[in-house]
C-alpha cells in the first residue's frame, strides 16, 4: 500500500483533516511529518495541506519555503513522486519555484469559503488519471489568496499544465463560477511532468457524502491506483 | 563595523492586479477625497545592517529581496541605505 505522508509546517491547519481524509477514509499509511524533518524516505506520496503557515507573513507560502523538509520534498518532485499542495500547499509549492506562478489577494478582497465546481482538463497526472476529462467536481475552497497569476512576463520554459478550472455546474468557465478572479479560472496547475499538483479547492474537504461531496476522494483514489500500477509495472516511482 | 539604516519598498509590478489598491482608491472616493486616479499597496521593510560599506549591504540586502523579501514574479523592490 502506498504511504503518504502530510507535511506540516507552524500554522496548517488542515493536516489533520488530510491525515483523518486518507488514514481513516482510506486505510491508506499516513504519517504526519513535521517540517523540520530532513527525510522524507520511504513516501509514496507527499501531500502539503492548508492553513496558514508562518501566519502567511510576507506572502502566503514564502518563508515555508525554506523550511529544512522542503530540500527532500525537491528531491522527491525531482524523481517524479506525486506531490499534492492543498491551498496554502499549493502556495507553498509556488513560493518554492516547484510550480510556476504567484498569488495576489482575491479580487474581491473577501475571504472566500465555499462550494466550487472544477472542471478536470487534464488527467495525464496522477491525480486525475483515473477521471475524466471535462468531468466537474464539487469541491470547496476557503482562503483569502486564491486569486493566481502565471508569470506575467509570459516565461515559456517554465512547464506548467492546467489541470482544473472553476466551472459552472454544467462545466461553463464564468467569472461567476471564479471565487478568487483567478487568472483562467485556473484552480489548479501542475509542472510540466506532472506529478506535482497545486489545487485551491480543498479535497480532503469532500471525502464524505455526509459533508456535501465525496468528489475529493477521487483525486486520492487516482493517486493510490497510479501508484500501484506503477509498482505493478516495477518501474521505481 | 558601520551599522546602516536599509529601508525597502516592495511593490507589486504596474502589469499585476492590486485589488488591495482598487480597494483603498474605493474607500478615499467614497470620503469625499476627489480626483485620485490611482492607488497601489506595497510593503516596507526596513532593516539595520552591520557592515564594512553600503555596495555591501546592497549586494546583501537585493540578494534578501531576490529570495525571500519580494517575489519577483509578481513584485518589484527597491533599496535605500543609509549609514547610521
């Protein structure tokens, strides 16, 4: 069985529900991981959950970045495991260069909780691999830096692919469907391989039925069958 | 050892969006404050600095504001020292 492991930095606040999402819903192996660990052996899986690490001081995500955990994260990325950041993991996962990109605060300056819909538009990642593509997810955010801007200097080298949009309910990209007046109605992005995903909306959030959707659990299941395929194949993840 | 006064301005670059901007030009408008066309938000961060001369410090402070101060994505900055 894959082992996940949930990082945890001063401030998240939703590593918790990550671990309870993919320990107990799951019954996958989880560990909690402090972000003052140097190792990150033996991971399958890295996922960076949401809160608001070091009080989101500077910027959301910006002195995490440098956090003594985040030298193996890079390693891990490099050799192709799948890194999941959650929110201000998805911050985290830009301020370290790891995904392209930044964050302002949302157009409509509000702190922003509520139920979204995303469209998958890419499922060559291990995430979406075993969605859809064009099928809309219900998902919520919460968070007042969601508004996310690629490089406006227009910089190709840096690979980057869209993997969901905020969408209508039918899948239309509105502005209504936005909550933050992200660029494209980009909710999450990839790196150019694939397998490190930022999303805004909160999966581990919409694991339960009971709790308004169980769509996040998908992306979680994706990622457990990618993984055991690829120790099927015996190909080194 | 001199010790200098670093005082820098981090700002989002003129092509972002500042909605915190859009926000406070709002709000002078709505005090009755007439004829402001535009309004941007940025940061200050002001430091005090040991060291032999201020190409030094600012070799130091722009290797500060490229890593971690400013996120050059999206932020420009600017340094002025000051020898205390």
């Amino acid at each position: 069985m894959p082992n996940f492991g949930v990082l945890f930095f001063p401030g998240s606040n939703c590593d918790h529900d990550c671990y309870h999402a993919i320990r107990k819903i799951l019954a996958q192996p989880c560990d909690l991981i402090w972000h003052e660990e140097t190792s990150l052996a033996g991971i399958d899986c890295v996922v960076i959950p949401g809160g608001f690490s070091y009080g989101d001081y500077l910027r959301a995500g910006a002195i995490s970045q440098f956090s003594p955990v985040v030298s193996p994260l890079r390693e891990l990325a490099g050799l192709g495991v799948p890194v999941i950041g959650i929110c201000n993991g998805f911050q985290i996962l830009v301020e370290s260069g790891l995904l392209p990109g930044a964050f302002i605060h949302n157009s409509s300056l509000k702190f922003v909780c509520r139920w979204t819909s995303v469209r998958v538009e890419d499922t060559d990642t291990p995430f979406t691999c075993t969605l859809r593509k064009g099928e809309v997810l219900k998902l919520p955010v919460a968070n007042a830096q969601g508004n996310f801007v690629l490089p406006p200097d227009g910089n190709s080298s840096q690979g980057r692919r869209i993997v969901l949009r905020y969408c209508g309910d039918g899948g239309a990209l509105t502005s209504e469907a936005n909550p933050s007046g992200a660029e494209d109605n980009i909710a999450g992005i990839a790196n150019s391989r694939g397998n490190v995903l930022g999303m805004m909306p909160h999966p581990e959030r919409s694991f339960e039925s009971l709790l308004g959707s169980e769509d996040g659990r998908k992306m979680f299941e994706s990622v457990i069958s990618w993984i055991k395929s690829r120790n099927a194949d015996g190909k080194a993840v | 050892m001199k010790q200098f006064s670093v005082k820098i301005e981090v700002k989002l670059k003129a092509v972002v969006l500042d909605p915190q901007g859009k926000a406070v030009l709002n709000a002078l408008g709505g005090l009755g404050f007439n004829g402001v066309s535009d309004a941007r938000v940025g940061k200050i961060v002001e430091l005090t600095m040991e060291g032999e001369s201020s190409e030094e410090i600012g070799r130091k402070a722009d290797e500060m504001c490229r890593k971690l101060l400013s996120n050059p994505v999206i932020e420009d900055f600017s340094v002025e020292i000051a020898e205390k």
